[in-house]
C-alpha cells in the first residue's frame, strides 16, 4: 500500500470550525502526529496512533511523520489554524526538500483551515477588508531587524496587519518595540484588535488605540490586527462597536 500525509488544519478551536475535508482527512488517517495542544483537540479514536512532540520541534516531527508515511502508512500532520500560515506545511515540505528521495515520491495533501487571523477579523468586522499582510513577531528564524523593516514598510504602504508569534516568555519585549516602531510611522488613533483564544472556550477579543497598546496584553495565543490608517470604528447603540477597513483607499 502507498503511504500519504496529510497536513491538516485544524482552525482556530472548536471542532465546529473544522472543515468536512479536515475531518475527512483525520478519520482516514492511522496515526496523527503533531504539537501537543493541537493534537489533544482531535478526538481518540481506536486503532488509530498518536505521536506528540513540543514545540519547536517542527522539523524532526515533520521528518518523523514523513519516515512513517513513507513506510505504507495513511499519516495525519495536525497543525492549528490554516498548516499553511507560520504553521507546519512549510515545515513538512522543508524537510522533504532536504530528505531522502522516498519523501519526494509522498503523496502529500495539504488541507487549509481557518487561520486566526480570519477568525479574530470575523469576530471584530471587516478589518482586513481591503490589502493587508501577515507578519510573525518571533525572531527564532529571522532577526528582529527584519521584523522591524517589515513593519516599518507595511504601515508606509498602508496595510492592515495582522501579527503572529507575538510574545512569549522567551521573547518579553518584542511586541512593546513593534508598537513602538508602528507609533512612529501611524496615528495613534488605529485601532488595534487584541484577539486570544478565538473560537475557543476562553476567548477574549479587546479593541483599542494605537497609542495605547501594550505587549503585556497578549500572549501566545493571541493574534493582533493593526488597522491601516483608512481603518474605522462604527459605532452601534448597546451593540459592540464594528471595526473595519474600507474597500476603496484614497492616495498616499
């Protein structure tokens, strides 16, 4: 029998925002490999293996979950969110770049979610309605001068943003300086939408000034938007206020 690996996106929390592809996938699977945390929101089922690993381990579990494929197994990579997005897909075909020739000829899936970005946008309005980016704060991979240039840029060019990676405690002080450096270059005014925890039990969404954000309000399971500076708040009487990026921007 032929091996495959699917990598599979979980969404945001609850088994309701998983896709019918992505439970497809996990139910045709005969073992499951992923980070801890994600793995436990797939439900057990019998006769089907489990292998969690921590994290920061993607590329050894990616060449674990591959090695097992590749010896005739159906194999599930489970990865919060969309696998695609800061996330384990890239991980996987890092590693079949870098493998044996018995990778390369893998069937290999890879089914989207919904990433965090989409479901704290979803919860607030439209704030990624008109042209944004996707940046990771973490400079595990990357050094934070890049992160900087990047943010610097991305508010010059007037993009709605969204942050991933945005604290942890091996990283303090990172999310206080891309505040710092998003001050310099936008008004104080755009909102900023802490989202932790979406589509789980204990999600909190905040929303707030530019000029008044902090790093000490998110964690890991946060993801940030900063709005543009086209980026508006309505207003509603007894009804949370919608935060949101036109569709059309004027010239800058």
């Amino acid at each position: 029998m032929s091996g495959k690996l699917y990598v599979v996106g979980l969404g945001p929390g609850e088994a309701r925002f998983l896709t019918p592809e992505a439970g497809a996938a996990l139910e045709a699977a005969e073992a499951l490999y992923g980070y801890v945390p994600y793995l436990a929101r797939v439900p057990e089922r019998a006769g089907q293996q489990r292998f969690a690993s921590d994290n920061r381990e993607e590329l050894a579990r990616a060449g674990a979950a591959l090695s097992h494929a590749a010896g005739g197994s159906r194999v599930a990579m489970v990865s919060g969110g969309d696998p695609g997005v800061f996330a384990m897909a890239a991980a996987v075909i890092e590693a079949i770049e870098a493998g044996p020739a018995e990778w390369r000829a893998l069937e290999v899936e890879i089914v989207p979610g919904i990433t965090a970005m989409l479901a704290v946008a979803a919860r607030t309005g439209a704030p990624l309605g008109h042209d944004f980016c996707a940046i990771s704060l973490s400079d595990n991979l990357k050094p934070f001068e890049v992160v900087e240039r990047r943010l610097r840029l991305a508010a010059q060019a007037g993009f709605a943003m969204a942050f991933y990676n945005p604290v942890s405690k091996a990283r303090p002080w990172q999310l206080d300086r891309a505040f710092e450096v998003l001050r310099e270059e936008l008004p104080g005014s755009v909102p900023v939408i802490f989202g932790r925890a979406v589509g789980r039990a204990d999600e909190r969404l905040r929303v707030l000034a530019l000029t008044h954000a902090r790093g000490h309000m998110a964690d890991m399971a946060t993801c940030i938007i900063v709005g543009s500076v086209e980026t508006r708040l309505v207003e509603r009487p007894g009804l949370p206020s919608l935060v949101y990026t036109p569709r059309s921007a004027g010239p800058r």
